[in-house]
C-alpha cells in the first residue's frame, strides 16, 4: 500500500481527489491542510499530491507578490520540505496559455520547480461539478457579464470524470493535459441555455493539447447545467 499525501484536501479539486484516493485499496491517504501541515512534513510518503495552488486569476493580477508566495514558493517549500518518492503538482493550462499574465507565469514557474526525475504535472482546464460557485459558467447562469469574449472556447470537463482519471494514473509522469476532447464556447453555452449576457473581455482559450481518446466530449456540460438549473 502507497503512502499519498494530499496537500490541500479540503479544496475544490483536493476535497474530491481525497474522496477518489480513499476509495483505491493501493493508497493510503493522508488529507494535509493547513492545520496538519507541520505535523505531517515531518512524515515519509510514496507520493506528495499538491493540489492546493490558488486559481483566482484576477486576484493574481491585481496582488502578483502574494500569487508568487501561493504559488511559487509555496510549491518549492513542498518539493524541497517534505519526503517522497513521486511528487505529483495539479497545475492548470493557464501554465502554458497565458503566459502573459501573471496567473499563468506562477503557474508555470511552480511546474518548472516541480518537473524532474518521475514526477508528475497535471494541467487542468474547467471544470463542473455542484461545488462549483465561481467562474464564467456560474456567471453566465446567473445571467452576470462574463468578463471574457463570449468566443472563448474550453475543454469542460466534469470535476467527477477529472479526478477519476488523476487517481487512476497517478504513475504516470512528465506533463499530461487533462479535460475534454474537444472544447466549447461560452457563447454556445449561454445561446443553449437561452440565457442573456454581455460579454466583455479578450479571448481566453483553455483548450486540452494532446487530448486522450477517453477523454470526454465537452458538450456534456450543456446537459448538465440544464439539470442545475431546474434544481435551482
């Protein structure tokens, strides 16, 4: 039985991935929060799963010091502090797509921290799930201006399907971009769902490279939202 430490359990991403990791008889996992931080550093694992990176891209933006320290140096204290075999970092598209933001450039410095030997970097893009309250899909549901071309497109995926296919290959290792196998507009979204909102902004396209044939088709996230929205 592997040893996982999972740093960041009670988030979005992480409180999922603990409930995936759980349900795998080879893992033994471990939830880090801030709370048993300093307790666990001090233990041995398998493998150190860092799903706690901030994704509040505007904040980023506006506070790119205090990004850097969430991102960058809270990743190298990690990789450098705690003991283990496979180092596994939840990263984002954005690492690669935007690399003229500041979201983006941390993202990608924590990677470049993070990828040596046969460790592993996940890159994800959107995704859904009931938890999700922020972003342009809740927006566009609540009928707010999405700050973003409406034409930007996006591999969705569901956060279920996401974390699924992370615990199911957690040997891998290098860089793997995880989502649909095809993308979206936001336009299309809001079009679908016979909901009126301004767009305004840039393009932002957060599309899978190198997609998987298991991957999922992103229009499933239309059927989804409409279900959300009669449970409204």
């Amino acid at each position: 039985m592997k040893r996982v430490a999972l740093i960041g359990s009670g988030g979005y991403v992480g409180s999922a991935l603990l409930e995936k990791l759980q349900n795998v008889k080879k893992y033994k996992v471990t939830g880090v929060t801030r709370d048993n931080y300093s307790y666990w550093q001090k233990k041995d694992f398998d493998i150190v799963i860092n799903a706690a990176m901030p994704s509040k891209r505007l904040w980023a933006e506006q506070n790119p010091a205090k990004d850097f320290v969430e991102t960058v140096k809270k990743t190298a204290d990690l990789v450098y502090g705690w003991h283990y075999n496979r180092f596994v970092q939840i990263s984002t598209i954005s690492a690669r797509s935007e690399l003229d933001k500041v979201y983006g450039r941390n993202k990608a410095a924590a990677e470049k921290i993070s990828l040596f030997d046969n460790n592993l970097i996940i890159r994800l893009t959107s995704t859904y799930d009931d938890k999700l309250q922020k972003g342009a899909v809740i927006d566009i549901l609540n009928g707010q201006k999405v700050w973003v071309d409406g034409k930007s497109r996006y591999s969705f995926a569901s956060l279920d399907f996401v974390t699924g296919w992370i615990v199911a290959n957690l040997e891998r290792k290098g860089i793997v971009e995880v989502g649909a196998r095809n993308s979206l507009s936001l336009e299309k979204i809001a079009n679908h769902l016979s909901i009126k909102v301004k767009f305004q902004g840039k393009l932002d396209h957060q599309i899978v490279k190198n997609p998987l044939p298991e991957f999922p088709d992103a229009k499933e996230i239309l059927s989804y939202l409409k279900e959300r929205i009669k449970n409204l």
